[in-house]
C-alpha cells in the first residue's frame, strides 16, 4: 500500500515543480509594464559681470526656457524604447554682443544688444533602446542623438552594458559615447573684415561708425582651420549595497575631445596693443584660441545611508583633472525627508571649486605673442555654491487620471547658484511623470 501511495505523490511533487519552472519562464515580470509620459520644463536665469564674449568683461545676463518630453514605450516583457525631445529658447546678453552694432542703441559690452544675437533656440532628439536578459541581470543599451543651434550641429551616438550579480547586490557597468559636432563658425562683427588678412577699414561696418582711442585699428586676425569637433567617452560604473542601511558607487569617466575646441566668438584682449573703440563698445584684439586637443579624467563616487523610513542621507563626490591644467572637487548632500507616503521633501547643497587653465587670463591680461589664450571665466580659478529645495509627489496606483493617462509622480525643485567672481543663477524646474493605461 504505502508503494501505491508514495508513486502518486512523487509524481505530483514532479509536475508540481515543472509547473513552477514553466511558469517562471511564462510569467517572468516585464522590465516596464506600461507606456510611460515624462513632461520635464526648467527656467534658468544668470547675471554676471565676466561675459567671454566681450574678452572677459561685460554683461552675462540669460535666460532660458527647456520644455522636454520623454516617452518610454515596452516593446515586449524585454525591451524598452525612449525617445527624449527637447526645445531651449534662450535669450542672451552677451551673445547678443557678438554684432552689439545691430540695433538703434549704442554699443556698450554691459548693455545686451536687441539684435539678431541676442536670442536663438536649441533643439534636440535622443533616442535608445535598452534590452534585459530573462532574469534581468544583464542589461544592454544603444542611443543615438541629434542636436542643433544656431551656429554648430552635433550627431552622437552609444551604448552601455550593465551587468547584476551577488543577488543583486553588486552592479558593474561600462558605457560609451561618441559626438561629432560642426560650428557654422561666427565671428565677432568687427573682425570679418579681417579675415585672413582682408584690408577691413575700408568694408561694411567701419563705413558706418567712426574709431576712437586707435584709429589704426589692424587685428592680426585669420579664421580657425577646422570647424570640426569630436568627442569621444567612455565610463566604468560599480555599484555595491553594503548593507540593509548602506549603499555604495564610484564611477570613472575618461574623455577625449579633438578639432575645434575654442568658441569663435569670444573676444580677446592684449595688454600690448593699443585699444580702438566704436561708440563705447571694444574692439577685438583677437579671438579665442585654445589647443585642439583636450583629455579629461573624472573619478567619483556616492554613499545613500537609510537612517529610517523618514531621512535618507545621499552624499557625492568628484574629482576631475584634464590636461589644460585645470582641477576640481565637486561635492554634495541632500537628505530627502518623507513627509507621508505620498510627499516628500528634497533640501540639497553642491560645493565646487577648480583650479584656472594654463591659457586663461582676465580682460587684457593676454599677450599677443602667446599661443593660446582664453578670457572665459567658466576656465578660470573659482569655487562656487548651490543650493537647492524640492518636493515630490509620488503615487503608485496612479488614482488621478487625465483620459487614458494616470499621474504617477510630480517633481518640483528650486536651485541657486553662486560663484566667488560674481555670477549668480537661479533655476525652476519641474517634472510630471504619467503611465498610459
């Protein structure tokens, strides 16, 4: 009897476990259920007294508005399509200088022009492709990118590889990228009529405008050889949760970038050549020159401690160096507070600061008998503050619905920004994130 009876429940034990094994296969969970909405916008505003357009002084006054969509859409239980538009619509003080003669008012490098450079759009497309093995610890992605404003295009494409192991606990990652840009290269109005040595005080402008301090006014100016720029990434991720409370990462970013480094229509000023002026408004000395090639390193790391189920502790830090001479420290804090299962409460503060590249110098501090120089204060020495406060809300079930779409989280931040020359910034920013039922 008991023969009779075990030959049942071994057979019951087997189809039992086959079962289990059959439905893990047919059931494995999808890496997105559903089609999901993000509606992301920012403002920014700046204003500082270092414009690089004007050789280092002038009017930084911008603005800048960037509404974004991103959509991501399951193509099946593995794979996951992302498409991220965006517009900026800016307007600019100190670019509006690059022709401060195009409008009725006098030319002034601390009063913003009206002019055609005074404000453009920026548009950009991303598109990437991620797939997940079946049991989601090997994840691979392919991008690619187009972007354009008014006076360069760049074409990117990359791709990543992430891998999971140790139950999950332990990530590793690699990722690269590679942008091919081109300028439309625009000069400051004053020295296209002197490219590559064209006699210019007989041409366009200066039969408009009278020149004060040195009439002989004779840049030794040409055009830059390329108009050309490539960049070239890679980065290697690690990611290890330590404990129940602690979670740890680092991360190493290498960059190579050739071609046309320098932006063509930052002004420079030497202090071994006399100053020529229209109205009140400097005339270039030269523009911009910078080595055309450029290697950066970036090592960082985070640390998120779990204090309890209201505070969480997340911490960063970077360190950068590139062969322009150039070193930073970047660090930051935020503490999210959960206020209730649905709010919570984002207080955060980035310190930075940096070393000068070896070719920078401030307003007519340059020689004209140098190679490379630079009055751009963004490569400059400066350590800068921000701080920042947001708020989110967070809904799982998605109970509010537009139409087919429900609301799963609201995003809202506020960051201010400091630097010790002088320029301050302030942002807005907020995101709206729906799943499409």
């Amino acid at each position: 009897m008991k023969s009779f009876l075990i030959l049942p429940l071994l057979f019951i034990a087997v189809a039992t476990l086959a079962q289990e094994q059959d439905s893990t296969t047919v059931y494995k969970k999808r890496v997105l259920e559903s089609t999901e909405v993000d509606f992301l916008t920012s403002y920014y505003a700046q204003d500082g007294d270092n414009a690089a357009v004007s050789g280092g002084r002038g009017t930084e006054k911008l603005t800048d508005f960037t509404p974004t969509i991103v959509v991501s859409l399951p193509l099946n239980d593995d794979d996951v399509l992302t498409v991220d538009a965006g517009i900026s619509a800016y307007t600019s003080a100190s670019s509006s200088n690059i022709n401060p003669f195009d409008d009725s008012s006098d030319a002034d490098e601390f009063q913003a022009s009206s002019g055609a450079s005074s404000g453009d759009t920026w548009v950009n497309l991303n598109v990437s492709y991620s797939h997940s093995s079946d049991d989601r610890n090997k994840i691979w992605t392919a991008k690619t990118s187009v972007a354009s404003e008014f006076d360069y295009l760049s074409f990117g494409v990359g791709g990543s590889y992430a891998m999971l192991f140790n139950e999950k606990n332990t990530e590793v990652s690699v990722t690269a990228n590679i942008y091919l840009d081109t300028w439309n290269a625009l000069y400051p109005i004053e020295l296209r009529s002197f490219e590559d040595g064209r006699a210019g005080l007989n041409d366009g402008l200066f039969k408009q405008y009278t020149i004060t301090g040195n009439p002989d006014y004779a840049p030794s100016f040409t055009k830059h050889d390329s108009e050309t720029r490539n960049s070239y990434a890679i980065g290697f991720g690690f990611s290890q949760i330590l404990s129940r409370n602690l979670q740890g990462s680092l991360a190493l970013d290498l960059v190579r970038q050739q071609g046309l480094l320098s932006t063509p229509f930052q002004r420079v000023y030497f202090s071994d050549v006399e100053d020529s002026f229209i109205q009140d408004f400097q005339l270039a000395d030269d523009v911009e020159r910078l080595p055309d090639n450029r290697f950066k390193v970036a090592v960082g790391g985070r640390l998120n401690y779990y204090i309890n189920q209201m505070f969480v502790l997340r911490t960063y830090y970077r360190y950068y160096t590139d062969d322009w001479g150039i070193t930073s420290n970047t660090m930051s804090v935020e503490l999210p507070v959960k206020i209730t299962d649905k709010f919570t409460l984002y207080p955060s503060y980035r310190y930075y600061n940096q070393t000068a590249a070896d070719y920078f110098a401030g307003y007519e501090q340059h020689l004209s008998t140098e190679e490379f120089y630079t009055s751009d204060y963004d490569l400059s020495k400066f350590n800068a503050n921000a701080y920042g406060f947001g708020i989110s809300y967070t809904d799982i079930f998605t109970s509010f619905h537009l139409g087919k779409f429900g609301l799963k989280s609201i995003d809202l931040k506020y960051l201010y920004y400091e630097r010790n020359t002088g320029l301050t910034s302030g942002m807005i920013s907020g995101g709206f994130k729906f799943v499409v039922d």
